[in-house]
C-alpha cells in the first residue's frame, strides 16, 4: 500500500518577482510528523500554504495521494486537509464549542440547527484531546491565549483530515503546552495522518518529528532523520551560525552557539 500523502513536484513559488522557492521536490507519508524547519524568509509558511492548496505555485505542482491538489473540490480538499495557520486565533463572543464545530463544516455540518451525531462526537473528541472540555461553554474572547491556542488546534483536530498542516504552533507558548501541542500532533500520526508542522525550535523537532526537512536559500538544504538532517554543518550552513550538538536520550539538541 503507498503510504504517500502528499507529494511536491518541481514547486517554483515567487512573490513580486522575487524567488521564495525554487524547484521543490518532497513526498509526505501518512503516519509520520515531518517538521519543516530553516532560518527566516527561507519559504516554510509559503510551502505549507502551498501543500494546503491555499497559494497556487508559480510552477510545478502539489498532488493529494496522486490527484493535483488544484483538481480537487473544494470540500473534498478541506476535509482532507486540517491547516492551522500560524498564530491561528478567535477574538469574537463564540462559545468554545462552536469555533470547534467549524472544522466539521467541510463535512457538511449544518451550524444553524443541532449537529448530527457524527459531528457533534467529532468536536467532542477533539476537546478531549486538547483538554478542553472545561472551557467548551465559555466564550473565545474571555479566553487566555494559551487557551484560545488550543480551540484553534480543537477546530483543526475535529476535521478529522487524513492530512494535517500546522504552523507554527507552538510559538509564544509556554513550556508545558508547547510539549503537549507536540504531543497531540505525534498522536495525529499514530491514528494514520500525514503531519507536517513548521517550527523554530529545532530541540522540539528533533525530539518529536519522525523526519526534519531544512529549507535555505528557497531549497531544500537537508532531509531525513533528525540525526541526519541536523547534522553538524548542514544546518551550521543553512542558518549562518555554529551549532553544539547535545545529545539527551539519544535525541540531538542543537544549540546556537555563536555566529
């Protein structure tokens, strides 16, 4: 069986005439976490827009377990593809429950009237899985950010996508929540999907990410294991600083060193 999710072909991605990626060759597979890591303006958020169908390329293409993306429905792309885009985020008087049960609206959930079964256990398990059953009755704007964060990552998660796409989402978290995020995505993986989630901590993806893919000068400068592709010098080179690698558990932990 072809585990392939998704795939990248000779993606050309520019903006105003300026290069963001040139000539990107990726295949994700479904019951992985691959972490897209690389320097600032180095093209993460514009190859995970691109992978969720939100920005057309310049050139090349991205395909759903064979199909163009671009052929695809609209609905059959957004049920098959959770994204939360970076510093994702509700501010109006929502109850918590119902931001969750947009994530159901690609399935044909009907908002207006009492949700089907189907839907209204989907949004209740995605609560669970971020504990957020406590705050479900409680309106968004009264909410901390941390706690918004994890409605937002809910709606996502009640999609139920055999595709999930996030980014960032772990910025401006503390500690405790940023190892549970982390924990929910690999848990995304075991059930199946295909988990592809941008970060800046490269300690939290070599920890958590199954496969790390460094972007630099619009390539790709690396792929593989953590241990392959945080290798001494090649993200020295990417990100134009020296790295000491520290070893805890046998997990790599870069440290930024010095320029």
């Amino acid at each position: 069986m072809n585990k392939t999710a998704l795939t990248v072909r000779g993606l050309v991605s520019r903006r105003e005439h300026a290069v963001v990626l040139d000539g990107i060759d990726l295949a994700f597979e479904s019951g992985q976490v691959t972490a897209i890591v690389g320097p600032n303006g180095a093209g993460k958020t514009t190859l995970l827009r691109h992978l969720a169908g939100l920005d057309a390329p310049t050139a090349g293409r991205v395909e759903l377990r064979g199909q163009p993306l671009a052929s695809l429905a609209p609905a059959l792309r957004a049920s098959s593809i959770a994204y939360l885009p970076q510093a994702a985020s509700a501010y109006w008087p929502l109850r918590a429950r119902d931001l969750v049960a947009l994530g159901r609206l690609p399935h044909g959930a009907d908002l207006s009237r009492p949700l089907r079964i189907q839907d209204a256990d989907a949004v209740q398990r995605a609560l669970e899985r971020v504990d957020g059953v406590g705050l479900a009755d409680r309106p968004i704007d009264t909410m901390s950010q941390g706690e918004r964060a994890r409605m937002m990552m809910a709606r996502a998660l009640a999609t139920e996508a055999s595709v999930f796409l996030a980014d960032e989402p772990v910025a401006s978290l503390d500690p405790a929540y940023a190892l549970e995020t982390m924990g929910i995505l690999r848990a995304e993986a075991a059930r199946g999907a295909c988990v592809i989630v941008v970060l800046h901590d490269l300690g939290l993806a070599a920890r958590f990410a199954d496969r790390i893919v460094v972007l630099a000068n619009h390539k790709v400068a690396a792929d593989g294991p953590p241990g392959v592709a945080l290798a001494a010098g090649v993200i020295d080179s990417a990100y134009g600083v020296t790295f000491r690698l520290l070893t805890v558990d046998g997990i790599p932990q870069p440290v930024a060193w010095e320029r």
